[in-house]
C-alpha cells in the first residue's frame, strides 16, 4: 500500500502539471504566432541567382518581353549557331555540361564525386 507522503507527493504533481498547462487563449496566440511565422516563411519561390525573380521562369515573360523589343522579330540564331554557341559555353565554363554526353546511367560515387568537384563550399566537400 502506499504510504501516505507518497500518494501526497504524486497528487502534488498532477495539480502541479495541470496548473502548467497552456490555457485555450494562450494556444490561439501560439497558433496566430505560428501561422504568422510560417506566412513569412513562405516564399514560393528562391533563387541562388542574382537577379533571377519567378517571372523569369515563364516563357510568356519572355515571349511578352521579345514582343515589347521590336528589334526581337524573327530568328535570332540558326540551330548550328545555337549549337555552335552552347558548345563555347560549355567548354568555357566549368559548371555547365552537355547533358546529352553523359552516360545513360552513373554510379551514386560519381554522382557524389561530380557533385563534390563542383561544390561551393569546403565544408560540404568534407562532409560528402
């Protein structure tokens, strides 16, 4: 049986942990904080790219923008130019490739090693 002291101790500790509970009104204010937070947080859309903004990723942006330049009217490049022009940003920059070289298939230690190589920071290539 339990003793007295004990049995005082526990219910002590229940009124005590009931009295600690948040009240209705405090777990709305929690709730508004929270969604206000998150509202915040919560952009659609983020770039690493200077200047790129989520318009930019419509083609009708920039089908409206070539329609606004009426110098824009007609072919700019041939296909061969336009291949001639990737192959140049290709082999000029290093964190560009042409995709249509790859293997059908790679290993994950290629793809971490690929991925490694061209890593920004020191650390991530550490912890890869």
């Amino acid at each position: 049986m339990m003793s007295r002291s004990l049995l005082t101790t526990a219910l002590a500790a229940m009124v005590a942990l009931a009295a600690c509970s948040p009240s209705d009104e405090q777990k709305t204010d929690a709730r508004e904080v929270h969604d206000a937070v998150m509202e915040g947080l919560a952009d659609p859309f983020v770039s690493d790219v200077i200047g790129v903004e989520e318009k930019h990723l419509s083609q009708d942006f920039w089908t409206a923008a070539a329609g606004a330049d009426k110098s824009a009217s007609g072919v700019l490049l041939s296909a061969a130019e336009i291949d001639a022009m990737n192959g140049e940003s290709v082999a000029g920059d290093p964190t560009m490739f042409d995709l249509a070289s790859f293997p059908e298939s790679l290993s994950g230690e290629e793809v971490k090693a690929r991925c490694v190589r061209s890593a920004m920071c020191p650390r991530t290539r550490a912890s890869i």
